[in-house]
C-alpha cells in the first residue's frame, strides 16, 4: 500500500484567517488571568492559538499560565506573558502537600478570570478553590458546577486538528477569539547561544547540514519507527547529504537515543538529556530539518517552521499532525490504522516498518532549502 504524503497545514480549519480577536464583553474587563496549561508538550504546542488570542482579546491584562515543571521553559521567550507559575505535584502525601501549596500560590495572585485548558476535574477544583471568580472551560470530568462560563465541545472541537478544541473552548465560554494558523513559538535568545555553542562543540563537520532526529515517543512502541530503520536513515543522509544528524528527546528517551546512534555506522549527536525545554526547542531552530514520530518534539519543529516530516503509525495524523508551512507525514494508511493503540494488536506494527529509510531522505531533502 502506498504511504499518504500529507501537507498538514491543509488539514488545519482556519475558518477566519486574518481576523483579529475579538474583545470579549465582560463587566468588569478582567485584571489578572490564569490560564492552566496542558499536561503533554505537543498539546502544550497546539494550544498556543488559544493562548495567544487570549493575550490580544485582553492587551491591558496580568496574562499568567499554570504549568507542570518540567514544561514551563517552553515560555522561555514568550515576553507576551506576564507570568509563569510551574508546579509539581508528588505521590501519596507529598502530593497532597503539593496541591494545597499550588491553591495557596494561585489564591495569593489574586486572580480574576481562569481558563482551563485540560478537561480534568482537578484542573477546576484547584483554580474553584483559590477563590478566582469567573472559571471557564469545557464541560467535562463532572466539573460543570465549578465552571462559571461553560461550554459542551461542539462538533468542530471533535473533529478535524487538534488545534481546534482549545480554540473552540475559548470561542464557546465567551474567553476569546482566535485563528488556527497563530502557533508560532518564541525562542529564548540565551538558550539559543547556549545550543549554538553546544553544536560547535560537538560536532564533527562544522559548516554541513544539521539534521534532528527524535526517535522515541513517550505513547507507546505503536509510535516508535523502528531504532534500525533510524540507524539506517542517519547513514543515508550522511552518504547522501553529507550531514550531521543531532538525537534529540527527553531524558527519559535518553536510551532510546543511544540505541539509535549505536545502530548506525556515522556518529550521531545526542542531545537527548541535555537540555530542557526550552534549550530543545532553541537547538531545534538551528537545524536545517527534522525527522521524527508523532511526539512533542515533532511539534516543536513543525511550529518552528523548520523543514519536518512526521511518521505516523497507530495516530491519525489528520487529528495531530505537525502543525506549519514546511510540514510532510509519511503514514501508511493500513485497513487496521488509526488504532490508536500504544502496542500493535497484531504484533506487527506493519503500519511503521513499511516505511523505509529512503522515503524518508528523499522528503527531507527535498524540504530542504540548499545553503
């Protein structure tokens, strides 16, 4: 079966494009908003429409976002943001510890409006607790009586991309307005030098091409193209190109990195457990192109504007494909895909292993703007 080569940009519902947010009527305008991020880094990525037309619905506002630690260097370079509050929360009593001590700092800030981006009840019941007076979110979790402007998700939220739902929240609760196509991401200026020092130190062909390459995906081995084909993929485009290829990922995907770059005869880079957040995203703008699974890292590229291809396995990447202009998927759409499965039901993962390395060289390449 042949794969589907997928533009994902034309998957995007960016049904007013060009419009400006709209300010939303509400008496009095609120003074200091709270905006509970998503848990996951892509989500965090594709909410960023929703993010930004809250910031241009209320210019004059205290824009603040709620976040887990280990994600809030993402708004490393967002100066449109006034503030970001990481948390973390511990198992047994720690995270109960952990929970009041997050309601305390919320409630200290005095804040007048907030916007749930998660559906969970806990995510309610925090900002419902710290006293904020106006909540807004989608109807979900059982939490509909802590929300005070609330909305069912309508049919656009459910269907087409990703980036819809938490665009259609702030629509539906009278938050903000906004556009599908605004997901550009800030990178931090220090972080960047920091990377650029980082790849002059190790790197081992100064001037060629740079490649990122995240072979992991924290969902599931339905994800995961296999650590040999990624080997193999790295060989080609240091034959092919002469590049460098940099592994990049998480530091729990650390192992997974290094399986990969044992599996290949060229010395990749691996950056995997060395940067956070936002230092990924900073060694993501140097590079010349990325090669990865549906997983955060794809979508940092692919909003970065860098030249991406995505492979797709058990994900419809028509739902959560990489958002930007310089965007391909490589997805072999099998009779049993989308599963949407972590492992493959059949112990085969044909969906991923069809896929062969020279596919994917040839779209990068191609994708590449020559120096």
């Amino acid at each position: 079966m042949e794969s589907e080569n997928i533009r994902q940009d034309e998957g995007i519902d960016s049904r007013e494009p060009g419009l400006a947010a709209r300010v939303v009527a509400l008496d009095p305008p609120p003074a200091r908003i709270l905006v509970k991020e998503v848990n996951w880094l892509g989500d965090v990525v594709m909410s960023l429409p929703a993010l930004r037309a809250i910031r241009r619905a209320w210019p004059r506002a205290h824009l603040a976002v709620l976040v887990k630690k280990e994600l809030a260097s993402f708004f490393d370079g967002a100066r449109w943001l006034d503030e970001v509050i990481p948390y973390s929360v511990g198992r047994g009593l720690s995270g109960f510890f952990d929970r009041r001590r997050i309601v305390g700092e919320i409630r200290s800030r005095r804040f007048d409006l907030g916007v749930l981006f998660p559906n969970s009840f806990e995510s309610a019941l925090w900002i419902a607790m710290a006293g904020i007076r106006r909540r807004a979110g989608f109807i979900a979790d059982a939490r509909g009586a802590m929300l005070t402007m609330k909305a069912s998700p309508p049919p656009e939220a459910l269907t087409g991309h990703q980036v819809n739902y938490w665009l259609a929240m702030v629509r539906a609760t009278g938050v903000a307005d906004g556009r599908a196509d605004d997901f550009a991401i800030d990178v931090h200026g220090p972080s960047r030098e920091r990377m650029r020092e980082w790849l002059a130190a190790n790197r081992k062909r100064p001037g060629r091409p740079v490649f990122a390459i995240a072979p992991a995906a924290a969902y599931g081995p339905a994800k995961e193209w296999p650590a040999d084909s990624y080997g193999a993929l790295i060989d080609l485009l240091t034959r092919r190109d002469d590049s460098e290829v940099v592994l990049v990922g998480a530091p729990s995907e650390r192992a997974k990195c290094e399986e990969v770059a044992a599996a290949s005869k060229a010395a990749a880079m691996i950056a995997a457990g060395h940067t956070n957040i936002g230092e990924l995203i900073a060694l993501l703008s140097l590079c010349d192109g990325f090669i990865g699974n549906d997983s955060g890292c794809m979508h940092l590229a692919g909003a970065l504007g860098i030249p991406t291809v995505a492979i797709f396995g058990s994900t419809n990447p028509n739902r959560t494909g990489p958002l930007g202009p310089k965007t391909r998927v490589i997805y072999r759409k099998l009779d049993c895909s989308p599963c949407h499965a972590r492992t493959c039901r059949f112990g085969h993962y044909n969906c991923l292993t069809q896929i062969e390395p020279a596919e994917l060289a040839d779209a990068i390449l191609a994708m590449r703007a020559p120096r």
